[in-house]
C-alpha cells in the first residue's frame, strides 16, 4: 500500500511539488563540472520554468548563481524583490515605454541595434548613471540581436555611449541539440565578431553562448567564459550527450493530483467527449481531480499513463477541462482521495517529464511552463545529503 499524501498536500486536489533542495544539489553538481573561470548564468524566466520565480531564484542566490536571465522588465522587477545587487540580465527587447525601469529595477537589457543604443544612453543619461548592457549577437537564430555581420559598426557605436558600459556579449543557438554542423557555425560567426571588435577587454565581460543543450564552449583557450542553465538546474537534461551530462542532477518538479471518484464500468462504454476510447472489459475507472485546466493537456488523452499506488494506470478517453479519467482495474484497491503522480516518482515506479511531455507531443519546456496559476507549488526546502 502506498502512503497518504503529505500533510502539506493532504487538502490539494492537483499540486505540484518543488525540490528546492534538489535545486540547490543541482546548482552545486553542475556549477562541480564547470571549469573554475565559467560563470553561472541562471536562467529563471517564465516563472523560474513554472517552479516559482522568488522561491527557485532565492535558493539559486544561496547556491551561488553569478547572474540571472528573465524574459522581460516584469520579470526582473519580481526578481528584484529579493534584494539589491543581484545582476539580472533582460533577454527579451524591451518596448519604450519600459525603458525607464531599467534604471529603477536596476537590470541590463540586451542591446540589438543602434535605436536601442540611443534608448538606453538616453534613460542613464536621465539617471545619472551608467546602465550595464549584454550585446546580443545574431548568428543564425533570426531572432533578436545585432546581425553579425553588422555587430561591428554597433561595438563601436557602443563606445562612443557615455552613459552604457558593455557587460557582456552573447548569442543564442538555434539547434544545438540536433544539428551541430550550424551550431559550429555560429560560433565561429560569433568568434569572428569578437575578433572584429577591437579594444574588447573579454576578461571583464560575460561571454556567453552555449545553454544546457549545448555547452560545448570550455576548452582552453576559449573566450566563454559563462554558461547559460536553464533546464538542467531543475534536473532535465536536454541532451543526453551534452558535455553537462556528467553532471548528476535530479529532477526538482513532480506534478500531482488525486482520485475525485471510482466506479464500475461495463465493457463497450464509450469515455467522455466525443468518445474516443470504448473500453474492451467490464473496468473499474478513476476520475482524477486535473485536467487541461491545470496542466494536463488534451494531447494526453489516450496516450499518458499516470501512476496510482505504484501501477502505471493509462488515460482513457479525451482529458476535459477539470477531470481525467484512468483506468484502474488492474490496480486493486483504489479509493477515493488516492494521490496520482503525473511526473514523478510513486515507490518503484516514476513517470519521466520526457515522457509526460512525449505522451502530450510536447517538449519539456513546454510542460513545465504550462502547469497552470490554479496548481498550488508545495515547495520541500530541507537540503539533506
């Protein structure tokens, strides 16, 4: 028999429960692996991936983190909250009628162009101050960034701002983990433009590239000399054969719901919207207390398997807005208020967030980010061995 849900949890009808001291072991793991001169760029957007920005940057502030990466102003405006002097990075362009806070919350935006040179020369100019900046470069992603070809002529322009001091330079691969013969050219587009800027002091600046799917930028000699973590902090690894892969993490996220009701149905029933599914014996059903509503996708119907008292027990039929139904006939002794483990581990068994987000023809990102405001984060902190 397995064990009753946690007090903490005990009154949750769908939770998700972060590791925090997973969290912190991670850090510390991948931070192990790293050369000595690498800094730790953590990545916490999107809500710290779903995790709880405030919680997950606060325990990546006591482990040591050198820099956070958000998304955006309001982002960084939430981060700020935990205390001055913390470096935050703004990934994201940022629109104009933002600008001011760059000053107020005290962030580095990314530069991408000259109009945004003269925006931000102009809000330290109003401040009285010097704003720090990342140069992003653009080797491939089409995204946001400078062209490479074109960084040059923005260095230089960067040199002539009184009132912006460079704080790093950057880019963002765009396949790193499955096609490595464009990532090997965009570096050497980034290199190229390093070497195209003279008077760089490298040493005084982030240089940054590679993430958790790619960090293949640390041999001697190199001018990295950070690394971006983002999934892999919270215990996913992008890809398996990435040189980080040594590093032993664990996961920090399980997501988990209960048993609303059990019955008895009788062989051919169809099950729920538009009857997708017509079991094929007299079965002993679950209804689960989530569904797309909280994080578990319509994509899953028919396809995800969830664990109940340590059984694999599959969906059934197309998962609805508030329930899920799950076939329980070959785990005996289901009941009512049983704890269900969508991503997690249950005794011997554990459902993967790979497979959770294969099941839902996703990726893990996606998963992550998708676990809705009304899923409470029950949150263990105790560090331990």
């Amino acid at each position: 028999m397995m064990p009753p849900p946690s007090s903490s949890s005990r009154s949750l009808r769908c939770w998700a429960e972060i590791d925090l001291a997973a969290l912190e072991r991670n850090l510390r793991s991948i931070r192990a692996s790293l050369p000595a001169h690498m800094r730790y760029v953590a990545v916490v957007k999107a809500d710290a991936y779903g995790h709880g920005l405030h919680h997950a940057a606060a325990r990546l502030m006591h482990a040591g983190a050198d820099l956070f990466a958000v998304a955006n102003i309001a982002e960084a405006a939430a981060l700020r909250e935990l205390g001055p002097g913390w470096p935050i990075l703004v990934l994201s362009p940022l629109l104009p009628d933002e600008d001011a806070a760059i000053a107020e919350v005290d962030v580095a935006p990314t530069i991408s162009g000259a109009d945004e040179a003269c925006r931000f020369e102009a809000v330290g100019r109003a401040a009285g101050r010097t704003i720090p900046v990342h140069l992003k470069i653009d080797t491939g992603m089409g995204r946001a960034g400078v062209w490479h070809d074109e960084a040059a002529a923005l260095f230089a322009r960067l040199g002539a701002c009184r009132h912006l001091r460079l704080a790093g330079i950057y880019t963002h691969f765009a396949s790193p983990d499955d096609d490595p013969e464009f990532t090997d050219e965009q570096r050497r587009r980034f290199l190229a433009v390093l070497d195209r800027c003279p008077g760089l002091k490298l040493g005084e600046l982030f240089i940054h590239a590679d993430n958790s799917a790619g960090i293949e930028s640390m041999s001697a000699g190199s001018p990295f000399n950070a690394v971006r973590i983002g999934l892999l902090q919270f215990g996913v690894l992008p890809r398996p054969n990435s040189l980080l892969a040594q590093a032993r993490t664990e996961p920090v996220f399980s997501f988990r719901t209960r048993v609303g009701l059990v019955k008895h149905l009788p062989r051919g029933t169809t099950i729920s919207y538009g009857r997708t599914h017509a079991i094929a014996r007299d079965s002993v059903v679950a209804i689960l207390c989530a569904g797309y509503a909280d994080g578990l996708p319509r994509a899953a119907s028919n396809r995800a398997q969830v664990l109940i008292r340590g059984r694999r027990c599959p969906v059934l039929g197309r998962v609805t807005m508030d329930q899920t139904v799950v076939d329980v006939t070959d785990a005996p002794g289901v009941t009512c208020g049983d704890e269900v483990v969508l991503v997690g581990r249950q005794g011997t068994e554990e459902i993967t967030l790979a497979e959770f987000s294969r099941a839902a023809d996703t990726i893990p990102w996606e998963t992550l980010t998708s676990v809705t405001k009304r899923v409470p984060r029950v949150y263990k902190t105790i560090l331990g061995v």
